[in-house]
C-alpha cells in the first residue's frame, strides 16, 4: 500500500490524461474549453507524494 | 513546475482560440507531460528515469509542431525529435555502460559502487554519457544547439511551456542524480557540470546579443539561466542542491511572467508579434504592459531591489561555501554581460520612438497572471525568501 501511494501522484496525471484524450477524441474541437480547464485542473491537482518512484 | 503547466494550459487557451486552431488534444499533451515530468523528478532508479524523460519528451515533440499548417512548427517539431531521440540515445548508452559496471539500476546501488573505490573507466564513460543526455534536455552548452530553433518555431504557449517546467524537471533530475547516485563520484560530475556552467552562461549571454526575435533571445535567457542554477549543483552538499531549487522556483515564475507578455504582443490586426523592434515606444502607447515587461526584465538580469537578484545570491553564496569562489566570481562577470541584451529591451520600449500599437488585448486572466508573476518578482518577492528556503531546504535534505 505505501509502495503505491508513492506513486498515485504520477498514477493520478497519467490517468487523468488518458481520460481527457478519450474525452477529446469524442467531443472533438467542441470540448475543447472544458478540457483545457479540466486539465488546468489535473496538472494543479497533483499532490506531492513521498520522493520516490521506484 | 505543475502551475507552470497550469499555467501554460489556461494561457495557450485564449491565444490559439483567437486563431480558430485550438483542438483539447493541447492539454491532454501537457498533461502526459507533466507526468513525465513526475516521473523524473522522483525517480530513484535510471529506468524510471528514462520513462518519466521519454513520457516528457515524447508528448514535447508533438507539442512543438502543433500548429500543423505552419512550416516553422513543424520544422521546430522535427528538429526537436531528431536531436532529442540523438540524446535519449546517448543517455541510454550512459545507462547502460552504468548498469553493466554497477549490475544495478537504483541510484542508491550506483552510489555504492562508486563508494567502492576508484571508479573504473567504464562508470566513467557511463557518468560522462548520461550527463550529456540530461544536458541536452535541461539545454545546457554544449548541447543547446536545438533551444533557439525549437523555442522560436514552436507556437508561443509551447514555448512558454518548453522554457519552464520541462526545463526545471531536466536540472531537478540532474540534481537528484548527481547527489544521490554519483554522491561519491561528486569530483568527476563536478568538472562537467563546472564546465557546462560556464559555457552556458557567457554563451547565453553573447549569443542573445545579435537577436532580433524575442522567443529566440528568451531562448538565449534560458540557456544562461541553467547556467547559473549549475553553479547550485557545482557546489554539491544539500546547501547546493538547495539553491538549484530556489533558483529554478525563481526562474519559472520570471520567465513564465516573460512569456505571458511575449502571448500579449499582436499587431493591431490581431497577429502575433514577436520581433524586439515591434516594442519600440511601448512605454508610451501602453505603459502598464512596458512596465511590465521591464520588471521580468530586470528581474532576469538579476538586478536588486527585484527579486530575480536573490536566487543568483543563493547560487553563489554556495559556491562560495563550497570553496569555489573564482566559479562564483566568473558568475557574477556573467551576470553582467548577461544584463545588457536584457537592458536592451528595456532600452527599446522607453527610449525609442514609439511603433505600430499594438492590440487591446482581451485576456482578463492573462493580465491577471501577468500582474501576478510581477508582484512575486517585484521586491514584494522577498517575503517569499523564508518559506520558500525552507521549502527547498526540506526537498533538498531528503536526497542526503
């Protein structure tokens, strides 16, 4: 468990991007504004975590 | 580094939607690259390392060529694939000459096998190799070649991006690896980092001298910078590796506030502007947007009472402490030679006949952001010195 707290930081950005690319790919150039916010958001989101990735 | 990416998504919005071509595909990029980014920050072995490099990267080269009908772009995008794949290729080299001498890929490992002894010739070539690779990505000299093309090509937002948090990451990732995992080998990593130091800084420094494009002088700015945030890691010891990070908290704020204004130059048909002979008078036709601009000006040339002048003290101060006085005093001579391209803008905007206005611009958050950045580098930003210290004091007394 400690192990992937290390890493839930890093898990959160990833993920997120991948959500936010599967939500342009079909909203198109029309969500293009809630995902620039929703990505201003992931990016200030992200936690510090414990100084390691492995 | 994540509100620099923050901030790179909010500003990008508002310019590229002025030219009908954003696409959401803008931010997911930014996105993935600040995983990267977080990655290689935290990395504790080299594979980590590499992936959170590649995951940056990756997204970068496509960030650079985003605007696809622009020849520039694109020709930035494929300049930075091509010399970036160059590195990721000598890095690996690195990596693996370190690993086949070491048998590990923890930097805990790596440490202990320098502490061993003597370090074999091969460790050598491998700390050599590595070192290469993360200095083309933090663009220090000799391995700069790519910044101004890439910066002045690629659209302004990315570059704003390019010249913050990946930049930050790259010499964040240095650090932590020339600490923790060639701890013992401190006097062979620190002739290379002494020497990339000082050819970034006074190459940076007359290099900017002939431009006409403020992205590419803003390019020449940034080689200059990672100069001086060098001179931090030359001093190794947590004071060192302390004052890296101040510095480049420092940095990203001047040079994203630098940026931010770079967004806000358009003629008066809309277009972006982004020659240094286009602020002509500026301070006459819009002297809140000159004043501005001066401020991170002056603050990057790392003139007191702005607060740019407090991280180039920290840098030296440890250089200083270290023993390394004469690589502190080339800094300083540095710093001045430096100040003049910087001046010059200065120079341009209030003592020049005034040029074609530019627009209004209509960007609320924008001249928020701006208004923001220049109040943390105004003086006001030395009320900032303790907590931000202890902050950096406390990230950098974990790698020991």
């Amino acid at each position: 468990m400690t192990r992937f707290a290390a890493i839930l930081p890093e898990m959160i950005l990833a993920l997120g991007g991948t959500v936010l690319m599967m939500l342009a790919a079909f909203t198109g150039r029309r969500g293009s504004t809630l995902i620039s916010k929703l990505a201003g958001v992931a990016a200030l989101r992200r936690m510090p975590g414990p100084n390691s990735t492995g | 580094m994540f509100p620099a990416a923050a901030v790179a998504i909010i500003a990008a919005h508002g310019w590229f939607e002025r030219d009908h071509e954003h696409s959401s595909e803008y931010a997911v990029l930014i996105v993935f690259a600040a995983a990267g980014m977080s990655v290689m920050v935290s990395a504790t072995s080299l594979v980590s390392l590499y992936v959170g490099l590649e995951l940056q990267s990756l997204a970068a080269y496509v960030l650079a060529s985003y605007r696809r009908t622009d020849e520039r772009s694109a020709e930035a995008g494929l300049k930075y694939f091509v010399l970036g794949a160059l590195a990721s290729g000598i890095l690996l080299y690195g990596i693996s000459l370190l690993y086949g001498f070491t048998g590990t890929m923890s930097f805990n490992g790596i440490a202990a096998a320098f502490a061993r002894g003597a370090p074999s010739l091969g460790l050598l070539f491998g700390l050599v190799f590595v070192l290469a690779g993360l200095a083309f990505k933090a663009s220090a000299v000799p391995f700069h070649m790519w910044t101004p093309d890439v910066y002045e090509g690629a659209p302004t937002p990315v570059t704003m991006f390019f010249g913050t948090a990946p930049k930050a990451a790259a010499v964040l990732l240095a650090t932590r690896l020339c600490i923790e995992g060639l701890g013992p080998a401190t006097d062979a990593w620190r002739q290379i980092v002494i020497f990339a130091a000082l050819a970034s800084i006074f190459l940076g420094a007359v290099a900017a001298y002939g431009q006409t494009n403020i992205k590419r002088l803003l390019a020449y700015s940034s080689i200059n910078n990672v100069g001086f945030a060098m001179v931090g890691l030359a001093a190794a010891g947590p004071k060192g590796a302390s004052s890296v990070l101040f510095y480049m908290a420092v940095y990203i704020v001047m040079t994203l506030g630098a940026f931010l204004c770079v967004l806000w130059m358009r003629d008066a048909e809309g277009r972006p502007v982004e020659s240094i002979a286009s602020l002509s008078g500026l301070s006459q036709t819009r002297p809140a947007f000159a004043a501005a601009i001066a401020i991170f000006m002056f603050s990057l040339a790392g003139i007191p009472p702005l607060f740019g002048f407090w991280p180039k003290l920290v840098v030296f101060t440890a250089a200083v402490n270290a023993g390394y006085t004469a690589l502190a005093v080339a800094g300083i001579l540095g710093t001045v030679v430096g100040a003049y391209y910087y001046l010059k803008i200065v120079k341009v905007m209030y003592m020049d006949e005034p040029a074609e206005p530019y627009a209004k611009p209509n960007q609320p958050l924008q001249g928020l952001l701006i208004l923001l950045a220049a109040l943390l580098v105004s003086p006001l930003g030395y009320l900032l010195i303790g907590p931000l210290g202890s902050l950096t004091d406390k990230a950098a007394g974990s790698l020991f």
